[in-house]
C-alpha cells in the first residue's frame, strides 16, 4: 500500500485536527512534527508547550522544536535523508526558507483559512467577518517565498452564518482544514495534482490584528459594520469604547429598533443604546474595566450620571 513520508508544521490548537488526520490517516508516514518551542504561561509563568506539541507527544510521535527553522542546518540534514514527499504546514508561525521549501519532493502544501487570493495573512476568519461576508472557505498551496501566494491544489468553500463570531468560525474552520487535507491525499493518491496559479488582480490581505483594532467609532460607523467588528474580534482582541471615561469591552450587541444621533448613547429603560451612521445599536452585554462582564440592564441600574460615549479615552 502506497504511503506518503510526510513532515508536519503547525503550532496552536487550530492544527490539532489536520495533525490527527495524518497521524491516522493510512496513506500517510508521519516522519516529524516540526513546532515552536515552549513558551511561559499562565500565572506563574511556567513552560508550555504549543498544543501541536502536547497531542504529538501524546501520538508518541517525533517532534521537533525550534525558534526558526531555517537555521537548523543539522535537523534539515537528517529531514532531508528522509526522503520526504511533501510538508504540511498549518498556523505554523514561521516563514519557510528556499531549502525547507525544496526539501520535499513534492514541495511544501500550506493550508490557508479564506479563498485565496482574498485575505492573505494572519487573520484571514476575522476579516471574512468584519467585512460581512456571507462565505470563507479552506484553501491549499504549493509554498512559494511570497507569503500565500503559491498555486491552488485545493480549496472549498464555507457558508458564514448571520451572528457567527471569530471564535465559532475558528472552531469550524479547524476541522474544515482537516476535511480540506484529507481531500488533498485523495487527490494525491489519484495521481498528479493540477495546480491552478493565483489571480494576482484579485489579491487582499488580512493583518495580523492589533488590540487597537477594536475601538468602536459608532459615530464613523454604520450598524452592520459594528455589529460585523463585535463578531469578528470576539474572543481577541475583542471590541471596546469607553463609558464616561472607563474603558467598556462590548461582549454583545444587536440592531437597535429606534434612532440615537450618531454617537450618541442613551439609557433606554434599562438599554444601553448608542446611535451609528444609519441607525443605532444595541450594546447587550458588556464589561466596565475592574468589573465582571454583565447584561447592559445590570451596568446601567442605579447610574445617574450623564451617558457619554466614545471610541477613546478622553
């Protein structure tokens, strides 16, 4: 029976499942797991291993840590008499140099969270949200130098749904990756894999985010643009504005059914309500800075003062 030595590169828990597909997968020789290396962690900053690691370790297979992978011309020796068909590389949080990329007969498959060439980079399910959209999809390419940019052998799509957040599609996509690479060994397996160039005009990219990201400017912003930033950078870096000068992280929030100016904030019965460019939202689950997430119900009971509102601290 054909099997395919194969090497594997990720890092977090969102390459878990493609990691548990090739170990059990019967076509495939899962030769090395190549990650990052431990980092501290948690209150007493004690050493933790990637999740990749740990489930590796776990397989009892053979794994490999480093800071940059490029300049370990020992393991890449003994990688390379290997003999290996091809690598995965899955949220691996390195750039692979020429040798790592020519190592493999086959090259170097990376698997990638939109359709490319939309959304190269980092964030690729956050910036599928913040901009509405009503798809994303799992794509993999032969690995070139440029980031994202290799030829498709493979992609399919995946529906979005209405209120989905960063943290749900995250979850989705993750086995949606495993699905795309088992996918991929059947293609393999068929025979020679057509590979499709990437249309260059159609090119976007999703950064890395930064908590700053998640201001949220009612004023600047149209309802489905806020409610689309809520969703998208929830868990991280999560969305924020500041409530008579305190920081307030906003949870939750729906389309509001009435009219506020643009930027400004009301309590509504008990609602916390803030006007945007074309109509108001709905802030229904928030948390005040020093305090626990609550309802907006809880937050306002018993606030007298004045609402104010804004996106920085004044």
């Amino acid at each position: 029976m054909k099997k395919f030595r194969v090497a594997y590169c990720g890092t977090p828990d969102f390459s878990v499942p493609t990691l548990d597909l090739l170990s059990n997968h019967p076509h495939v020789d899962l030769r090395y797991v190549i990650s990052m290396p431990d980092r501290p962690s948690g209150r007493g900053m004690e050493l933790k291993s990637p999740e990749v690691v740990e489930f590796a370790r776990q397989k009892k297979l053979p794994v490999f840590q480093c800071e940059n992978i490029n300049r370990e011309g020992e393991f890449l020796r003994m990688l390379k008499a290997q003999d290996l068909d091809f690598i995965v590389v899955l949220a691996f949080a390195q750039f692979l140099g020429s040798e790592m990329l020519q190592l493999a007969r086959l090259g170097c498959f990376n698997i990638h969270t939109s359709i490319l060439p939309k959304y190269r980079g980092a964030a690729p399910i956050q910036y599928a949200l913040r901009n509405g959209d009503p798809e994303t999809g799992v794509s993999i390419q032969k690995m070139v130098k440029k980031m994202d940019a290799g030829d498709l052998v493979h992609f399919h799509t995946v529906p979005i749904a209405p209120t989905e957040t960063g943290g749900q599609l995250y979850t989705r996509l993750k086995f949606q990756a495993a699905l795309a690479m088992n996918d991929l060994l059947a293609k393999l397996l068929a025979g020679p894999v057509e590979a499709t160039p990437q249309d260059e005009s159609k090119v976007s990219f999703a950064p890395t985010l930064k908590k700053e990201d998640g201001a949220l400017d009612f004023a600047e912003k149209t309802v489905a643009e806020v409610l689309n930033l809520i969703r998208a950078l929830d868990p991280w870096p999560g969305t924020y504005c500041f409530l008579n000068g305190k920081r307030l992280k906003v949870l939750r929030a729906e389309k509001y059914h009435g009219k506020l100016p643009p930027g400004k904030a009301a309590n509504d019965l008990g609602s916390l309500a803030v006007g945007c460019r074309d109509g108001a939202v709905h802030l229904t689950e928030v948390q005040l800075e020093g305090k626990k997430a609550c309802s907006d119900r809880e937050l306002l009971n018993g606030m007298k003062s004045e609402i104010t509102l804004s996106s920085h601290k004044e």
